[in-house]
C-alpha cells in the first residue's frame, strides 16, 4: 500500500539529494510502493517480509540455507506476497514489534547481522537515520560495527503500539524506552508528537528536535487555484488518506449524509482517494451499503489507490478537504497536499491538526470524531466560496513556503549535520 511515512522519506532523500548530500535509502519489509521516482531503486531490500514472518514463527527457519532466504527476498515474489494479504494490524503483530524491537536478540538477528554486512561494504556514513522508531532495536549494532551516530524519526508509532494486544504492549513500550537510550537524536514532524513522545519515553527534551514534514509541490500549482465550489457540476468535499477507520473515512461519510439532508447543500458531492489494501475493503465495501440505504451512493467516488497523476486530479477537483483521523495523528502529509492544491482543510481540533491549521493558515477546526459538527463547518466552508477560496490560497503560500520538500531537506541537513559532529563523545558513550 501507500505509506505516508514511505512517501516522506522518499521526498526527503530526493531533495538531500538536490542539496548535493550522498544518500542511500534502504527499503524494509517490502519493495516501497510510491507515487514519484523510487530513491531506493538499485538498493536491496532488507528484513524481507516473508523472512522476518517465518523466523518468528519458525526455529528452524532462522537456520535455513541462505538460497532459500534469497529467494523469499525477491522484490518480485515480496510484492506477490504483499498484494494478497498484507498484515498491518497490530492485533496480529505483538511477538514480531517486540522481537524486532530487541534487535540482535531477537528472532531477526541474521537480517540485521546482513544488513550490517551489506553496509560495511559501502563507504562508511557520516550518520544513520532509521525511518521511525519501531527500528530502534538496530541501532546498537549499527553503531557498534559502523562506528556512526544514529538518529531516529518518529511517525506516529504510538497509535501501533497502544493498539497491540495487551501481553505484548507494555513489553513493547518498555523495550523501546530502554533501546531508545542508544538513539543520539530523534527528529519529529510536529511539535505536538515531540512533546508526546518526549514524555512517553523519557527522553530530555535536548533529544528531540521538531523539522516539519514537507512535500514535492511539482504538479500541484495552476487549476487547482481556481474558484471553489462555482464551477459546472457543483461542489465536491473530498478525503484522501488510507481508507480505514483509524483515519474517520467513515466519520467523513456520516457527515456527508448530513450534509445532503440539509436543505442548504444538496448539491455537494464527495470524493474519496487514497491507499486501499486487502484489510480495507470489507471496511469499504460497508460505506457503500451505507451509502446505498441513505440514496447517496451515486452521489460518491471512491479512487484507490491511484498514482501521482490521478491524486493531484482529485486534489484539483475538490471545494473543501477533510480527513477527521480518530486517533493522535503525528503529522498528516495530506494536509498539506489539499493546501498546495489551494484546496482548504477542515479537521478535527485534536492532535497535530490545530499546530499545522495555525502555521498555515489554510483552514477550519471542529469538535473530533463528531459527524454533525463535522458537517456544520464543512458547510459552513461550501455557503462562503470566498472565504473558502482566501483560506485555500492562504495554505498554498504558506506550504510553498514553509512546508516544501526542500524546506524540510535543508532543516534536516541542518540536524544531522549536528548528529553526525557528535560521532567521537557520543559514540565513546553508548558501546555495550
């Protein structure tokens, strides 16, 4: 599927790259799934899928010959696997978190101890940055035989670890404080996920810097910037994020109903886009039969999982975005799509959403996870075009601004270069 988190760190390493900077970027799991130029391409995948799956439900798997491994690391046969059913739920995931999290004791040692291996053949790095903190338990080896700083992005990992089963939640959470100490710096997309994390994990305030996530803005100006809401056919509220429950598609939709039982908005219609995986559709298909009962069905588009090309034509289609996440979102990259689409936002006051609202100026708040104040201010937004254009207009040139992929790169060009400076102290220091 579409990862955020994916789509940020491939924005981030192609606009270091911009900046001069060697960088490789290192895909885990799977082959990245992206809607611009794959900055892995060339780079093997490590922690393959199907290996890291069966060395945790196998001993003797851990032990098996390495063509064998070889073969479950094919990207081709890893996206094969992928795209029939792809376990992201952490109810189903609570041993594989906490063995992972204990790095060279847990059951995925040989992928680390081939990771490790792959990199001492290439020029020693100036700095490692794992790409969230569900990788932590990395981090001591890596530093131990790479003799390098390591820093850690955090993205949103609470809501995964809250959400594992109870045996394992508080091992997990446990875990990660304790390895989270080898980390030397670690880099948050939100003021407000810093604080949380700051706190979650014991770590001083000094440990945690805040570089805003940012976008590639290539193919978002021009149409977009048109009138809201006046143009042939009506208005049209849109969502574009994974269509799942912990993102409040389903609230999205309640709320459209409402809207359209409204005298005032009967011609509004909704659009839906984003990341649609295996475990999303039964959820999906329930909106639909919603939308059948309440007469509305034909009223909605649903668009998954389209490419770059078919995300920022439904970005430029849209009156008024919203996707009304349930749950403390870290950051929210969509966001900033509808804005440099000149469309404007209205979200939930709840998480990172009222920090990101407030630096860029390009939308409204309401009360969380509540569908009728949801369509009062989406309403609200559709019945005052002028006000919704200047609050479109306003985010597009803040976003230009402040919140570019290269605005981010040259932020954490600036980080890093403080992490990798640290490398004699720092490394003397956190050897066991």
């Amino acid at each position: 599927m579409y990862c955020g988190g994916c789509l940020r760190d491939n924005a981030l390493v192609a606009a270091l790259r911009g900046l001069g900077h060697q960088v490789t970027m290192v895909p885990l799991y799977l082959p990245l799934t992206l809607d611009e130029d794959d900055q892995s391409a060339g780079t093997p995948v490590f922690f393959g899928g199907l290996n890291v799956y069966l060395e945790q439900k196998s001993m003797l798997f851990r032990a098996a010959p390495g063509w064998l491994h070889d073969f479950l690391s094919s990207p081709r046969l890893l996206k094969w696997a992928a795209g029939k059913a792809a376990k992201t739920r952490a109810a189903d995931l609570g041993e594989l978190t906490l063995s992972m999290l204990r790095g060279e004791v847990g059951n995925q040692a040989r992928e680390l101890e081939n990771l490790v291996a792959w990199l001492r053949t290439l020029p020693r790095p100036d700095v490692i940055c794992l790409s969230n903190a569900l990788l932590v338990g990395m981090a001591r080896r890596l530093k131990a035989d790479l003799r390098v700083p390591v820093a850690c992005a955090l993205q949103g990992e609470d809501f995964f670890l809250d959400t594992l089963p109870k045996p394992h939640r508080a091992a997990c959470w446990q875990t990660l404080a304790e390895r989270a100490t080898e980390v030397d710096l670690f880099i948050a997309p939100s003021r407000y996920f810093a604080d949380l994390m700051q706190e979650r994990l014991g770590l001083a305030a000094e440990r945690v810097r805040v570089v805003h996530n940012g976008i590639n803005l290539e193919g978002y100006a021009g149409e977009g910037r048109a009138a809201r809401g006046e143009r042939k056919g009506g208005a049209v509220v849109g969502f574009f994020a994974r269509m799942c429950p912990e993102k409040g598609l389903d609230t999205l939709v309640e709320a459209y109903i409402r809207l359209r039982q409204r005298e005032r908005a009967t011609k509004s219609r909704l659009r839906v886009g984003g990341s649609c995986g295996p475990t999303d559709e039964a959820f999906v298909n329930s909106l639909r039969e919603r939308l059948r009962e309440t007469g509305l069905l034909d009223e909605v588009e649903f668009h998954p999982n389209p490419d770059r090309a078919g995300k920022l034509k439904l970005l430029h289609s849209l009156s008024v975005f919203s996707v009304p996440a349930r749950y403390g979102e870290a950051f929210g990259l969509y966001i900033l799509e509808a804005l440099a689409a000149g469309v404007p936002v209205v979200q939930p006051r709840t998480a990172a959403f009222p920090e990101l609202v407030e630096a860029t100026g390009g939308g409204v708040l309401c009360a969380p996870d509540d569908p009728q104040a949801l369509a009062e201010a989406i309403e609200e937004l559709l019945l005052d075009p002028a006000r919704a254009r200047e609050l479109g207009e306003a985010g597009r040139r803040e976003v230009e601004k402040t919140f570019s992929a290269e605005v981010m790169a040259r932020a954490m060009e600036e980080v890093l270069r403080q992490v990798a400076a640290s490398r004699p102290a720092r490394l003397v220091g956190n050897q066991s």
